[in-house]
C-alpha cells in the first residue's frame, strides 16, 4: 500500500529536509517515526526537499508498507513521536502509481519580511528582517519579467544540481500586511536557492537601489555573480506542491480545473 503524508515543519533546527550523516534531518526523523508506528524500515519520497533553516506547511511525501493501520493510528503514532517542530496533519493512501515528486505539477513558496526598523522578537524564526522602507509594488512589477518560462542560472546556487536550469514560474505576487511584506511564488519546480535569490535580487529594487531593467540584465545574463545576495533562509516557507484532480488529494493541494 501507497500512503501519503501531508507534513508542517519548522526548518530552524534542521539542516534542511534530506538525510545527512552529521546533521539533524526532517527526512531521518519522519522516517524514524513512521517506521516505529509500521514496525518496519520505512523511506519516504517528498515533493521538493527544502534547505537548512526553510519551513514547511505542507511538505507531501509518500512511502509503501504492508502494514495495516488506519489514517488515525498514523497520524497519532508518528505524532506522538516526532519532535514539537514537525507534524503530521493528513493521512491519505493513494494510488501506486502515485509520487509525491514526480506527480506533481507546480510548487508554492511563500517568503516573508519583517519591514520596519527594530528586529522582530515574536516569530523571528519564521521572519527574514530589512530594516529600510522597501516599495513591493516596486518589486511585484520587476518580478513580471521572471514570470514564464527562462533559464534561471543567474538566480541559483552555484553549487545546484540541477541537470536543467530551465524552470516555469506561473506567478509573483506581492502584499503587504503592517510590516509584514509577503512574496507568493508559484513554479513547475524550483532551483537550489532560487527563491531566495530572487528575494535577493528584488530587494536593491525595492529600497530604490536598481530599476526594474536591472533585472531583466541579470536574468539574460545567465551569471550568478551578477545577481543580489541570496536572501536569508528564515523566511521562506513551502507551502506545499499542487496535483491533477485524478490523484483525489485535499482540494488546497489540487491544481484548479
């Protein structure tokens, strides 16, 4: 049997969702947890695997087993016994055919700034912090130029695997709440440290320090050094991928028809 595992995590005490050796994982302790409840080594394949200190609302990954236990029993044994920072919120079996990664067909990120001129003290964890007055109507304008299809290497990690850097973006939106400035970023797929490279390289448009030309330069340049900086990890959140209606997954998580 196939089963799918809706997941929220706070990344702060991780050094992101994959397996290390030497370091804390949100993939070791989930597997560890739902091994316990199946009574059996369990491996769990996730929708997009996020980096040290990024969070989650609603990470989607799968794992098979012969264990027969209801969608209750997994959701509150593996609770029970994984840390306050990581759980799980749904229990849904799906199909065999079904992968968390490869079924999927877009991707959500939300970051967030705190943007006012002392550090936030609640929920820093989940807060990047820019001190300056920042324009995102400014920056949701210069984004457009980044919505379709492009080669992303500029606005990735030098050390990305990636085989292609060609990727998607479907949409950029900006809001702003008090001083809380949100960017909603929905892709096909996302680079390593893409999200937070564009974060990087529309703040300088945002405190007024480049135009909106100067980012489409960087896009055609296809030069990482050219860029800004890559944003801090604090703020960006995943909030989860979307699916085709067919896999039956919750609507939040299907692709509109």
């Amino acid at each position: 049997m196939r089963i799918a595992l809706g997941i929220e995590y706070d990344g702060s005490a991780f050094q992101g969702w994959q397996t290390q050796l030497n370091a804390p994982s949100v993939q070791a302790c989930v597997e560890a947890a739902v091994s316990k409840v199946a009574n059996h080594p369990v491996e769990v394949v996730c929708s997009g695997r996020t980096d040290a200190g990024v969070h989650a609302r609603c990470q989607i990954v799968h794992f098979d087993t012969d264990a027969v236990r209801s969608a209750r029993a997994w959701m509150l044994g593996g609770n029970s016994l994984l840390p306050d920072t990581v759980v799980i919120h749904f229990v849904q079996p799906v199909a065999a055919e079904f992968h968390a990664r490869f079924s999927a067909r877009a991707r959500r990120y939300r970051y967030t700034i705190a943007n006012r001129p002392t550090r936030p003290a609640i929920g820093r964890r989940l807060l990047s912090w820019v001190r300056e007055p920042i324009d995102h109507e400014a920056m949701e304008r210069a984004a457009q130029v980044l919505v379709g299809t492009h080669d992303f290497s500029a606005l990735r990690t030098v050390a990305c695997q990636a085989k292609s850097p060609v990727r998607t973006i479907h949409e950029i939106r900006f809001s702003r709440d008090g001083d809380r400035i949100h960017m909603d970023i929905q892709a096909n797929a996302f680079l390593h440290h893409m999200v937070r490279n564009i974060v990087g390289s529309l703040l300088p448009i945002g405190r007024g320090e480049r135009d909106a030309a100067w980012l489409k330069q960087v896009l055609e340049s296809r030069d990482r050094t050219k860029a800004g900086v890559t944003a801090e990890a604090n703020g960006l959140c995943f909030l989860g991928p979307l699916y085709p209606v067919e896999w039956g997954l919750p609507d939040f998580l299907t692709l509109p028809a």
